[in-house]
C-alpha cells in the first residue's frame, strides 16, 4: 500500500483544511465574544439586586463594564491571534514534516 502524497502548502486540500480550522476557531471566539456582550444585560435581567450592589461607589454593572468589559475583549482578540498563529505553523509543519518551523522571536521580526 502506497503512503499518501504528502500535500502542498498551495494546494486547494491544504487551504481547504487551514481555512476549515480557522473559521471553528472563528466560530468559537465568536461565540465567547456574544457571551461577553450579552452577559451583562442578562445579569442585570435576572439578578437586579445583585447587579445594583455597590462597590467602591460604583454598581456592579457600571464596574464590570468600565474594567471587565474591554480586557475580555482583549482577551478573546489575543486567543484569536495566537491560536491562529499556531494552526497556520502547524498545517506547515504537516506539509512539510523534515522542516523545523520556529516563529521568529518579536524583537528579530523584519517589520519593527
């Protein structure tokens, strides 16, 4: 039995197969974005005397909006980048097996 021929970094199986990963990945964040957006408005819904609680002045909902809201969106942005990152080495990595991939460290990048 013949092994399978390995795939090409252009061909249509591999950006088939990487564009396939990236959109569950995109599927995923996504839908932690909508549960981050939509979290508060429904906390607030169904836990009002939770919500209206204070604390250092502030209600609950204004203080998770001000502090939460933004790092989780960072958060989300940053799982997004470096996982995308990793799926794309590692679809390289399966076309070409004898090629070490390393990424480059950010301060030998060529763009600065």
């Amino acid at each position: 039995m013949k092994s399978p021929k390995p795939l090409d970094i252009h061909s249509e199986a591999f950006l088939h197969s990487l564009m396939r990963k990236q959109l569950r990945l995109s599927l995923v964040c996504a839908a932690s974005f909508l549960i981050v957006l939509l979290g508060l408005p429904l906390a607030n819904y169904f836990a009002p005397d939770l919500m209206a609680t204070r604390i250092f002045g502030f209600t609950l909902t204004w203080l998770i909006l001000g502090i939460g809201f933004f790092p989780a969106v960072w958060l989300i942005a940053w799982i997004f980048i470096q996982r995308s990152i990793e799926l794309e080495e590692a679809e390289v990595r399966e076309v070409v097996p004898g090629e070490a991939q390393t990424r480059v460290p950010e301060d030998q990048s060529i763009i600065r």
